[in-house]
C-alpha cells in the first residue's frame, strides 16, 4: 500500500472539481475579508490568554456553533472506522496549523503573521497539482498565485516597519502556512465522501482535548484574564472564523477547485488595511491601490480558462 492510499487519499472516490462561477467567488471573497481578522484577534487575545488556552477557547466556540448547525440540518453524525482513521490525520494536521499559527504570531507582528499565514496558497496548489485530478498548475495559474502574491506584499510592506519582528516567529508562521495548504487540500478530497459539516464537527472536537492537555502541561501559570477586548476577540475567532467561515469554506471545497479559490484568499491581508481605514482612520495609500490592482490581476489569471 502506498503513502496515498494509507492516509486515504486515492483519487479513485474524488470527484473532479467545477470552476467556480460568479456567486461562489463573491462568497469566497467575503470569507478572504473576514479572516483579515484573524492574525490581528490572536494578537489582542494573547495579550490576555496563553496559546494553547487560546486554540481551546476559540474552537470550542467553533465547535458549539458548528455541531449546534449540523443538528439543526439533521446531519449524521456517526463515522464508520476508515472516516475515524481519515478524520484522525486531518486533526493532526489541524492542531500542527494552529500551534504554529498561535506561538508564530505570539513572536511576530500581527502584519508579518498575516503575510505569511497567506503564503499557504502556494502550498495548497502544489499539494492539488499531486493529489487533486483535474487541479493542476499551468503557466497562466502560477502566474497569477506570484502576481497575487506581490500584490500582498506591495500592499502590507509599509506596516512592517511597526512592531518588534521575530525570525522564529515569522518561520514559526510560515510552517503554519505550509499546514493550512495540506489542510485545505486533504479537506477537499475527505468531502467527497465525508459530509462537510460532519467533518468539522469531528476534526473540532477531536482536537480540543489536545489543546487542554498542551495547555495544562506547558502553560500552568500562565496569566488568564478575559478584558472586553479579549473577549471580543474570541467572538470573532471562535463565531465568525471557526464558526461561519469554517462552516461555508468547508462546504465550497466540497464542490469547486481548490487552488483556483484559494488565490481569492490573497485578498486576505487586504482587509487589515481596510479595517484600519475605516475603524482607525487610516489613509488609503498608493501601495494600497496597487496591491489591490495586483491582487485582482492574480484572481484573473488564476481563474481565466486555458
């Protein structure tokens, strides 16, 4: 038996994945906006709570609101042991994202966490070229994941100067980036015969007893408080961003191509600028425009048709 079969990754149950048209892209893009967010809600909430306290808090929100919809669609529950077995490896890849994500973000700024968080989409089409049918890297699509790409980066690049910059840190993120892309494509081959919200409900739940027992052996001390600020930034991680972003990406990977609607996702970073302009008062700077010009020209690309 080979790697790919151990882990249950045959292509022989994946179903070959559909352009996604109009509606979908807005969806995936306003998912991109909101988890915007998500680097920057860490960053306020480790003020207060310790990593691995953190990832439990967050994802037991999460799981609470996406094992309260799953009952209200009337979804099984129940996994036979090969969906346990195939369950159990996508956990593992997804308590490794967020470790890394969470203690990288700790030592870095929220703004170079958020750059290379988004470097996972390369990650993502290079793990789709191999194991998705029909998802394969051609010159106009990796044209426009490195268009995208430096979007982003001409986009956040003034921020970096601000904050204290950590290479363990931003290497420690970068890891994290690498997680999530095999996440998102090992997601999207399980769905083909798992049911989304079955799948999250599983991978959340079976993960939360590792972030408890982390937290107990390696942050017993720790400070723990829960400030408004803390507190908000835990709604929006575990409601929005475990919750109803898990819930819609999940189910979108079910259907359409991976690495085509993971580019929207350079967009990302994006919407810290934008959040800062509108809640702070920040100016619209020229890198702003271009990087936006950037990103929307990698999306063309990306999602143009041979």
């Amino acid at each position: 038996m080979n790697s790919k079969e151990s882990i249950g990754l045959s292509s022989r149950r994946i179903v070959i994945s559909e352009d996604p048209h109009g509606k979908i892209i807005v969806l995936s893009l306003l998912l991109a906006f909101l988890w915007g967010g998500n680097s920057l809600s860490i960053k306020v909430a480790l003020d207060d709570i310790a990593p691995m306290a953190l990832a439990f808090i967050r994802f037991l929100i999460g799981f609470v609101i996406v094992g309260g919809w799953s009952l209200y669609r009337r979804i099984p529950l129940g996994v036979n042991r090969e969906e346990f077995f195939r369950l159990c490896f996508l956990t593992v890849i997804f308590i490794l994202q967020i470790i890394t994500l969470n203690v990288g973000t700790k030592y870095t700024s929220a703004s170079r966490s958020t750059i290379f968080i988004n470097a996972y989409p390369f990650f993502t089409a290079l793990f789709a070229h191999f194991w998705i049918p029909g998802d394969r890297l051609f010159l106009t699509k990796t044209l426009g994941i490195i268009v995208a790409f430096v979007g982003v980066f001409v986009t956040v690049a003034p921020e970096l100067t601000e904050g204290q910059t950590s290479v363990f840190g931003d290497l420690t993120v970068l890891v994290s980036g690498c997680f999530l892309g095999l996440r998102v494509v090992v997601t999207k081959l399980y769905v083909q015969s798992i049911h989304p919200y079955r799948l999250l409900v599983w991978y959340l739940s079976l993960s939360l007893p590792c972030y408890a027992v982390l937290s107990l052996i390696f942050e017993r001390g720790a400070p723990f408080a829960l400030t408004f600020s803390g507190c908000i930034a835990l709604f929006y991680q575990g409601g929005v961003i475990a919750g109803f972003c898990f819930l819609a990406w999940t189910s979108i990977l079910e259907r359409y191509s991976a690495s085509k609607l993971v580019v929207l996702f350079f967009a990302t970073p994006l919407s810290g600028v934008f959040f800062s302009h509108l809640i702070l008062g920040d100016e619209l700077t020229f890198s702003l425009l271009v990087g936006a010009f950037l990103v929307a020209g990698g999306i063309y690309l990306v999602n143009m048709r041979r």
